[in-house]
C-alpha cells in the first residue's frame, strides 16, 4: 500500500494498492482504496492545497505526471528496501 503525496506541498493525495515492481506511471481508479485531499478539476486530478496538476484523467486509470509526485520506498517486514 503507497500513500501518494503532492512534491510540492507534501500533501497526502491518496492511498494506492500497488501490485509488482516499478515505478508508478499510472494508477488503476479501481486500485485506489483511499482518498484524502486530491481533487478533479476537469480532465485533471489536482492537490486539494496547492492546485498543482498530478495526473491526467483517462476512462478507468491516472496518467501521472512523475515530477509532481512523492511516493515513499517500499519497505519489508524487516525494514530493508525491495
């Protein structure tokens, strides 16, 4: 489970399930288990605090716009990074 955060403002957008390895492009709609202070502004998903722009919306997912995005390191069990 990610928690999706604004890279400008630090504020947390939304919780994600991730599934697999690599970097997040996209996120899945059906994916998303909680949302926090993200919003929709047109075809746009904006932070709620700062009105910065994080992802396009298509039909069923978010196109993110990597450089407007904080996602923290994966971490196991046992605190080492995956």
């Amino acid at each position: 489970m990610l928690t999706i955060k604004c890279a400008k403002c630090k504020t947390k957008l939304f919780k994600y399930k991730k599934i697999g390895q690599g970097r997040v492009l996209r996120c899945w709609k059906s994916k998303i288990t909680r949302l926090y202070d993200g919003e929709v502004k047109g075809q746009n998903f904006v932070c709620g605090n700062c009105e910065n722009i994080i992802a396009e919306i298509k039909d069923d997912r978010l196109d993110i716009i990597v450089k407007d995005l904080l996602i923290p390191a994966l971490k196991s069990e046992n605190n080492c990074l995956l």
